[in-house]
C-alpha cells in the first residue's frame, strides 16, 4: 500500500483527473516524482470507476483503491444494502472479504463482522478505509480464510462467501466447484462454524445447476441493478429440507420491484390468450428466475405463447417489469411490415421468434429508436405476429 498517494497535493490532482482519460494521462509527465505514477493513474481511474458504483467511498477523504478490476468485481453498495437486509443476529465472518463493500453494509446490522483477505496488501487498504469511514465493529483478517475460520474457533450467526470467478486453470468460471475457494467441497465445514451461510455467485450461474452443487438451500435472492441481473444470492441453513422460495429484486432509481414464489411447487395451469390492450414483459430478475407461469398467474394476466414469457391483459395494472399500450397487432407478413414498419424507426424485441433483431432490421430496414416499440413474437395460435406499442412506464 502506497501511503505516499495520500499527500494532499496528489489528492486534489486525483480529484482533478476524475473522468478524464487514462491512456492520454499515461503520456504526460509525472507532477509528482517521488511517487510511481502508476500508482497515481490506477487511483484515478479506480475511483472514477467508484463515482456512481460506490457513493459513500468516493465522498469520503483519504481513501485508497486497490486495481480497477478489484472496483469492477466489488459489490456496489445498492447490492450490498440489499445483502444486509437478509442477515441478522450478533456476529458475522465474511471469508472472501476483498474491498469490503458487503462488510460495510454487513456492520450496520451485525454487531461484530470479520473480514477475511488473502491479499496481505488488499487487506491492509480495506483496514485503511474503514479508519476513514470511521467504521469500528469490523476486523480485518489476512490469510487463507479456512485457516482464520479454524484458528478463531468461533460460532458464528452467519459466514458470507463470495468466491472468486478465476481459475489460473480455467480462466472465468461459472460452477461453484470451480471457484475459490471450493464452496461445495467445504460446505461441512463451514456449517461446523455456522448454521446460517450467505453465498454470492455469478448472474451467469444456472439456478438448477447451482442447487446441484449445494444442499440445505432455503432462499435464492436474484438481484438486479437497473434491469440487469448482477448476483444470486444463497441462503443455505444448517439442516433445512423444506421448500426453496426464490425471491427477485430490482432496484431501479425510482422503485425496487419485488416478486416471490416457491420453487417446483405445483402451480396451476397458466392463461393464454391472444393480445389484449396492454402488454407486460417481466424484469431481468424474473426472467432469470423461470418463474414464467407463477407471474402471469400472480398477476391475473394472459400469457401470449408457453414459450414467449410475455402477458397481456385489458386493463392497466402495475407489475414488476416493463408495461406497454399495445396499439395494433399485425400478422408477420410481407404486405403487413411494409405498411406498417418497412423503412421507419422502432425499439425491436423478439420472444420466441425465429428471427433475430439484427436480421429483422436488415429485412425491413428497421432504424433504431423512437417511440415505438415492437415485439416480434409468437400467439397462442402459433401464429407469426408482431405487436406494436408505446410505452407506459
């Protein structure tokens, strides 16, 4: 850790370079020479990286940010708010610590959080911070994190995972068994220090082949940012076998929209129906989770096909994803588009449709944008269709 970037002088020259360019900054002459200008640049463009992604740090004077990639692969503090409305009680380890977002946010609901860091350096920069922040109730920990968990020999009310996504083997991973560390293989171990284990994973990580990995799942948490998936979150409990409930979040500036139900339990049969006045298309979260049927029932809506996952209904309602007027429904056809599409402006989305976006555009010469919008799609009656619509929120 380089204390030397902390002299006030290359502290405003940092606050001065936010935004700019990297790669040109690159070829200017280092200001500030008895300090690795590289060191300089990486706290520029870190903490440029931190702006909207991590608010509290970015106000708060003297912090040190570790590689842009460290930024990048960090929890944004929305998520981590989330993440610590889940856990309770008194004490908490988090043995994949790295920047420490998730701790920040842990320690405003847990009385004592560890934080566990293979990065001596890593470690030594969070520690730093959280003196900034003026946080007190978490201590950092550097070394292997099955070695810390043995050596405290603690219970404790809840261990957080979120294990790295590189393999030197592999490269980027995506099965639990592939990440570090191995969260399946030491499962048992973990559960001998905890009866309560949070798990972070990939957006990428498949739902089914995650519960093939693990056992004693009791909730799923898929949380997204602005419509895009960003984490699963496993809530495993020492000795649970009942139902799983997946439970999808998405947090928006203006709202977080939630929508839950139980994992394989029988459901009834969903509504079909041709399209009515109004169109709905779940959010990311739920279009993850699978819960295509469970939806559309929830909300008393008409799914158009089995396989399209959008819904229709006659009157408006509010629903947790984008809603749409639906102003003209028209078969897929040549003499159709012509009329209506050939040579205009519209925002395209297929579902369950044999065609793709780009080579719809190509067909009709589809410019992008306006304020139409269009679902290329397939009815109840396995008929070719496309709905047009405008936006209603």
């Amino acid at each position: 850790m380089d204390l030397s970037i902390l002299q006030p002088e290359i502290q405003a020259f940092i606050q001065q370079q936010i935004g700019n360019s990297i790669s040109k900054l690159a070829l200017q002459k280092n200001p500030f020479p008895e300090t690795e200008w590289i060191s300089i640049l990486n706290q520029i463009e870190a903490k440029t990286k931190a702006k909207d992604k991590l608010p509290t740090w970015f106000k708060t004077n003297n912090i040190i940010y570790p590689s842009k990639i460290s930024v990048e692969q960090t929890s944004s503090e929305k998520t981590a708010l989330y993440k610590s409305s889940i856990v309770s009680g008194e004490s908490l380890i988090d043995l994949t610590g790295g920047f420490g977002v998730d701790d920040y946010y842990f320690a405003s609901k847990i009385k004592k959080v560890a934080h566990c860091e293979i990065n001596p350096e890593l470690s030594s920069i969070v520690k730093h911070n959280l003196n900034c922040l003026q946080v007190k109730n978490i201590d950092c920990f550097t070394g292997d994190s099955t070695e810390i968990l043995s050596e405290l020999n603690t219970k404790w009310d809840w261990i957080y995972i979120d294990p790295s996504r590189r393999s030197d083997s592999k490269g980027k991973v995506f099965l639990l068994k592939d990440c570090l560390p191995n969260v399946p293989e030491n499962l048992d171990l973990y559960f001998q220090y905890s009866d309560s284990i949070l798990i972070k994973t990939a957006p990428l990580l498949d739902i089914a082949a995650g519960l093939s990995e693990l056992n004693q799942v009791k909730t799923i948490h898929i949380v997204a940012l602005e419509n895009e998936v960003k984490e699963l979150l496993w809530e495993l409990h020492n000795g649970y076998l009942g139902n799983i409930t997946i439970k999808t979040v998405n947090i928006t500036k203006d709202k977080t929209e939630h929508f839950d139900f139980t994992l394989n339990q029988e459901s009834q049969i969903p509504h079909y129906g041709l399209p009515q006045n109004y169109l709905y298309e779940p959010n990311s979260a739920i279009m993850k989770s699978g819960g295509f049927d469970e939806v559309g029932l929830f909300y008393h809506l008409n799914k158009l096909h089995k396989h399209s996952h959008i819904y229709t209904s006659t009157d408006l309602i509010s629903f947790p994803g984008r809603i749409f007027k639906i102003e003209k429904s028209i078969p897929y056809s040549k003499t159709e588009m012509k009329l209506a599409l050939e040579n205009k402006k519209a925002n395209i989305t297929t579902r369950n449709f044999p065609e793709s976006v780009e080579h719809i555009r190509k067909k009709w010469k589809i410019k992008e944008g306006g304020s139409a919008y269009c679902f290329f799609t397939t009815d109840v009656n396995n008929n070719k269709i496309v709905l047009i619509c405008t936006k209603t929120q």
